[in-house]
C-alpha cells in the first residue's frame, strides 16, 4: 500500500495551528508524557520537559517565556500545515501530501508576524527534543549574515536525526546563500515553481536551492491576488491579505474554512509532506538520505542537472517513494566558510559511499552559484571519511569559491553536495549588512520589515519575518 506519512510527526515552526478546523481533527500531535488522566491541565511538567501541560505543543511567542497554547491568530502556520497533512478520505476541503502525519505546532511567530531569532532557536530545539522527524519552517532571516543562535539549534536538531525543510525566501534574486539558517548544510532549501513548472518571479533561488515544488503564480502585490495560489486551510477568522484593504478583503477566502495563497512559504510544506512520506516508507534512510532522495528523484524542469533556480528539480511523489537506498556524500572539510588565505592546497575530506556506488567526481567553481566547474579529483573507489583529493588553491583568485562533490550509482542516479570557501578578503557565503526599511522583504504571504537599525546593527539580534 502506498504510505501515507502514518507514524510520523512533522513540526511546524510557525504561527501555530487551528486545532478546532475540521480538516485538521486527529492530525495533531499529542504529548504522550502529558496526555491521560487529566496531565494536560494539572500545572505539572509530567514530562520534565521544562514546559508545563505542552500536551499539544508550545508557543514561544507569549510572556514569561511561553504558554502551552499554540493556537494560530494569523493564518499561516494552519495553512502550511493544512498542506502537509489536511485529513484525507473524510468529505471535507482538501487533502495534505501526508494526510496521516500529525502536525506538532511550535509556536515561533506572534499573531503580528515578527519573531526574535532566539525565539525561533528555541522553538527547533523543542521540535527536535521531542521527538519531530521533519521540521517544516517557511521563514528564515534575508540578508542577516550568520545568526548563530538559529545556525546552532539546525545542528542541533539535525544531530537528533530531523530532516530540516526551508522555504527559498521570496526576494526574487540569487540571494539563498545570505539568508539564515538557509545557509547550513544541514537545510533542504525549497523555490517556488508556478503550474507551468517555471520558476515564480518571487521565489529567492541559488546554490543552496535542493529542490522546487507548487508555490503559486509569480506576483506578491495586492493587484496579484487574483492568481492562481495554493489552497490550504484557513485558521478561523483570518485573513493575510486584509491588509490590502479595499476589494481584497476576504478575496482569498474559499468557503469558511479554507485559503488561497502563495509563496516560498506555500512550497516548502509540499516538501515536508513528502518528507514524512519517505520516512514513513524508508524508516531506515538518515535524515540526509531523505533529502538525497528528495534530490535524486526530482523532475528536472530547468536546465539539465542541477540548476540555481530548481536545484535537482520539481519534487515527484512517486518516483521519491521509489528510491529504496541511497549514496551517502557529504564533506567533512573543509569547513562552510572556511579562509583559504595563505594556504597552498586543501585536503578535501568526506564521504562517497553506498549501494551501487560507481565513482565520484570532486570540483570547484568561482562564486556561490558557479557557471563553470573544474576539476579536482575523482575515482571508482568509495571513501568513507577519508580523503576525497586534494584542492590546489594558492593560485586562486580573491573572492569567494564552491566546492562540488558529486557520486553516481550504476542506476545513473547523481548524489551531490556543496560547501563554500573563501580567500583574502572575499565576502562569505553569507555577511552581516544593515538595510534600511524603505523596501520591504516579502517572505510567505506577509509583506514585513526585516530591519537591522543602522545604529544597531551590529549590538542588535535582527527580527525575523514570515
């Protein structure tokens, strides 16, 4: 039979969930150490979590450092969510790409739509402190450099074996690799694409896109609405796009209960759904085998292999849930962002490995998003940990370069994975910068500031944005 994401639990760190949508009854995680015999409303922290009576997740958003009632006030959590896992077979709306997943909300994001990093990084260690196997999280911080807080709480939850999915960000240009935590390794970075399988005008795209997936049509403006968009649930008595005002009041509503938008933030959670497909399917594959199988399995909808726009390509259902094993590629060094000034040449270290494995090919290029790719090394051996070549870099010119690794399996499947390094005084892959709020970043459905003060920008912890 095919999986329908049962037995997995998908946390959606965002402005929390309508629990009361009739689309959504029984697709919401419950705390098993805070559930039974009146635990969910005892004052007692059952599970020695440090959260008291979260019996249905957290928000993080509320005074005093959180309450246990994650309810959405703004609409786009529940939306996101409907996405991933609206109830199937039941006569009502629509239906998720994992109607059996249980959605975990973690409340990051206030009814205003503004959140502090810190906030955010605790909302992913909850998550992955119990027990989320995907994490869908369609926000991040555009043009905010590193934020280490964020970057740190991705390890940490990819360490616990979460597979991490990012919505691309909705700027419109090569920017992913200045965004965080989108710039991690450990991130599946996820563009929009329109029903035409082109690239929406708004989707961010770049390096660090894995793949694409149904984000809408392109246009974020109010004049826009009309559209095609992607159809979720609407959390009761919401509305994001009120604030055109006018005629668009209510415009995007469909029937009562449900909701038309688009975005980055309306691909991501199609990821996430088939995420907690394959991990319902393929319980054996790491959290890195998931997004290899994400990769491999993608319809190539731009230019052939791997492209800035779509990454590998758009997502497949059904040739993803028909991976049954996977190669494994990743980098132990160098390190993302690593300085290469002064040094003549670079071990490059890691792994390319697995059934099936034929050869790898390691290479470098010029920029975040190379046009070109040189050689480094490559070879019919696998290597687990160990050497993969050596990178001759004393020659190279200032600025900033990607490494590739790339392995093929005998299906003729390509595995590939990348890391960044810099040299003298090159920019890195993603720097810390001051914008003014004269031009808004429009990110999910919200048209918001992300705004570092001139005079604060380097003392202040930047807010985040839906």
């Amino acid at each position: 039979p095919v999986t329908e994401g049962e037995g997995t639990v998908v946390a959606v760190v965002d402005g929390g969930l309508d629990f009361t949508h009739p689309d959504i009854q029984g697709n919401f995680w419950t705390n098993p150490g805070e559930t039974g015999n009146g635990k969910e409303t005892n004052g007692i922290d059952d599970d020695q979590n440090g959260k008291v009576d979260d019996w249905r997740g957290w928000d993080f958003t509320s005074p005093d450092y959180g309450d246990n009632d994650p309810t959405d006030g703004d609409g786009h959590g529940t939306h996101v969510a409907g996405t991933i896992a609206a109830v199937g077979n039941n006569s009502e709306g629509i239906i998720g790409v994992a109607p059996k997943a249980k959605i975990m909300a973690v409340k990051g994001f206030p009814d205003d739509a503004g959140a502090e990093t810190a906030t955010l990084a605790d909302a992913l260690h909850y998550a992955a402190d119990n027990g989320a196997d995907v994490i869908n999280n369609s926000w991040g911080c555009a043009f905010c450099g590193s934020v280490p807080a964020m970057e740190e709480a991705v390890r940490y939850a990819h360490g616990l074996g979460a597979v991490l999915v990012f919505s691309a960000g909705n700027e419109g240009g090569d920017d992913v690799a200045s965004h965080s935590p989108q710039n991690q390794p450990e991130t599946i970075v996820v563009s929009a694409f329109d029903h035409a399988d082109q690239k929406a005008d708004f989707s961010s795209y770049g390096i660090k896109v894995d793949v694409a997936a149904p984000g809408g049509e392109s246009g974020l403006s109010c004049g826009d609405f009309a559209a095609p968009s992607i159809l979720s649930l609407r959390a009761a008595g919401t509305d994001m796009y009120a604030g055109c005002g006018g005629g668009w009041v209510g415009e995007m509503v469909v029937g009562t209960d449900y909701y038309r938008a688009r975005g980055t933030s309306m691909a991501a959670p199609h990821v996430s759904g088939l995420a907690a497909l394959i991990v319902a399917e393929r319980p054996y594959f790491s959290n890195e085998g998931v997004r290899q199988a994400l990769r491999v399995s993608a319809d190539d909808v731009g230019a052939p292999g791997f492209d800035i726009y779509s990454g590998r390509g758009r997502i497949n259902a059904a040739q993803a849930l028909a991976v049954s094993s996977v190669l494994q590629v990743d980098f132990t060094a160098p390190l993302p962002g690593a300085d290469l000034s002064g040094i003549d040449s670079v071990e490059v270290t890691g792994t390319a490995t697995g059934p099936r494995f034929v050869n790898y090919e390691l290479s470098y290029g010029v920029g975040s998003s190379p046009s070109e790719w040189l050689p480094i090394s490559s070879s019919t051996t696998p290597v687990v940990n160990g050497v993969l070549g050596t990178w001759e870099v004393e020659s190279l010119a200032t600025g900033f370069h990607t490494v590739r690794l790339e392995a093929t399996d005998s299906q003729g499947f390509v595995y590939d994975t990348y890391v960044g390094a810099s040299k003298d005084d090159a920019t890195p892959l993603a720097t810390s910068e001051c914008y003014s709020e004269e031009d808004p970043d429009i990110s999910g459905e919200r048209v918001v500031y992300t705004q570092w003060g001139v005079s604060s920008c380097a003392t202040e912890t930047p807010s985040v944005y839906l």
